[in-house]
C-alpha cells in the first residue's frame, strides 16, 4: 500500500468525487432522485477548509488557496469510503463499458474541467464565489446541515450568479417533469458546485484534459486500489 497522499492518488480521489457529482445531477435529471448520503459528502464537502472556517476576518483567502499539506483530498470528504458511487462509476466510464448517461456524464465532467480553468483567470468572478460560500458558511451554521433546503438554493443561486454566465454552460439533460421543478434544479446546480470544487482539486493536483487521455490505465489502477482499500 503507498503513501495515501501522492500525486496520482490525490487526482484520481478528486475525479472520483467530480465523477460523483455528474452522477448525481444525471439521476437527478433523468429520474428525480438521487442517493443523500452520496449528495450530503459533496454537500459538506464544499464547507470544508471554506474561508469561513477559522480566518472570518481575512477575505483575502479565497478558494484558491491551496489546502494544508497535511490535508488529503479524500479527508475533505470524510474519508475515500464514501466516493465509493463516484470510484465506481468513474472506474466504469475509464474502461468503457456501456453505462446509462455515459456520454452526458462525460460531457459534464469535460465541462467542469474547462470551467474551473476559466475560472482562475476570472479574479472577480472567484472573489464573487468566495464572499458567497462565506455567506452560505454561516446559514449552513445556523441550519447544522449542509442539506438544508435553504443552504442548496443559496449555493444554486451562487452558481446562476456567477459559473452560470460562463461559458461553456453546461446544459443538463433529463425530463422536462424533472427539471421543471426548482427543488430538482436547485439540487443539480448546487451539486454542480461541487463538481466544480472537485474539479478544482483535480487540476491543483496536476489533472487535466490530456490526463485523462493518456493516463487512462494509471487512473484505471489507481481507482481500482482505493476500491479495494
């Protein structure tokens, strides 16, 4: 067993986690319903060594700055145990094995990635975010649950605020008797925040779009080892 911090792990616990998310907002999207316990580690996730944690009064540290060394991707998680959803599907999608929604999840994930680039050039847009999961921090206090119905419309509202008026937009694609409802929209934009964090993580750990052409089989055995653990 290798040291559960290195490179490698910490990408492949990060596309794991973004793998999860896309997941989620596909289900969500195309049958209304979506795993809690798999949504609540994402949701919580993106609390976790937020601005609002320990340094209230420094608004300088945004979500850019990196984690403590100490710190490994799958502990902002609660452990790599519960990406499990996210391991498996991703595991699924690198061998390409034919799995519902495969090309939309791809799809997502390949946006998450060209947005969360975008994003670093965009100074004000993450200072925007930033001001705004601080804000969330607090109601997420107040409520004691990152679920709480108020806490997923304020991150939804964040995101149609700001990663909303990117571009590419990522368009999800599912039942319009879904996706009609603000409840299901809300869950997928906020979900799609984490994704977003995941994402973020991915690339401050050395991912990005040509790794997951040409590491394909390292990513695959990767997967396969944190599966096993």
């Amino acid at each position: 067993m290798h040291s559960h911090s290195s490179a490698l792990n910490q990408r492949v616990t990060a596309l794991a986690a973004m793998t999860q998310a896309v997941y989620l907002v596909n289900n969500i999207a195309r049958k209304g319903t979506a795993d809690t316990e798999d949504c609540r580690v994402l949701m919580e996730s993106i609390f976790a060594n937020a601005p609002n944690s320990d340094n209230d009064s420094q608004h300088h540290s945004d979500n850019n700055s990196p984690a403590p060394p100490q710190q490994s991707v799958a502990d902002l998680y609660g452990g790599i145990d519960k990406l499990n959803t996210g391991l498996r599907i991703c595991s699924q999608l690198l061998r390409g094995e034919k799995i519902p929604g495969a090309k939309d999840l791809m799809l997502y994930s390949a946006g998450l990635i060209t947005l969360e680039r975008r994003l670093g050039k965009k100074e004000a847009t993450r200072q925007q975010l930033a001001n705004g999961m601080q804000r969330i921090g607090h109601q997420r206090q107040y409520f004691g649950d990152a679920m709480h119905h108020n806490v997923i419309a304020a991150i939804a509202d964040l995101y149609g605020n700001t990663i909303s008026n990117m571009k590419p937009r990522i368009i999800v694609r599912g039942k319009p008797e879904h996706l009609s409802q603000s409840v299901h929209t809300q869950r997928v934009r906020a979900l799609l925040m984490t994704g977003l964090r995941a994402a973020h993580l991915w690339h401050q750990h050395g991912g990005g779009h040509l790794n997951l052409l040409l590491r394909r089989k390292a990513l695959l055995r990767e997967l396969e080892s944190l599966q096993a653990q």
